[in-house]
C-alpha cells in the first residue's frame, strides 16, 4: 500500500508574535517548542518514506 504523497509534508509552523507582545522567556519557550514539533515531523516524515520506498519495491 503506498500512502498519499501529501502525508510527506508538514504544515508551516504559524508565524510568531510580534516581539512586543512576549518577553524573551515566553520567546525561548516558544522557539523550542517549534523546534520539537519539527523534530517530530521530521521522525515521522522519514518512517514514512521508508514505508513507501519498501512499498515501491514490493512485488
């Protein structure tokens, strides 16, 4: 079974705040929270590339 290309994509992460509405600690928490979403893209993305490359390869 080969899974939709669309599910190899992930979302844009929204734009951030103006700097004036956060201190530079809400600014760092946001930043890495960003930065574990992506992480967990990431992960997720490349198990489904494998999935589909095998999936490509089956008889």
């Amino acid at each position: 079974m080969r899974l939709p290309d669309a599910l190899l994509v992930c979302a844009p992460a929204p734009a951030l705040p103006s700097p004036g509405q956060l201190t530079q600690g809400a600014i760092a928490e946001l930043l890495l929270a960003y930065d574990a979403a992506h992480a967990d893209c990431a992960a997720r993305l490349t198990a489904v590339r494998r999935l589909n490359a095998g999936a490509e390869q089956a008889p």
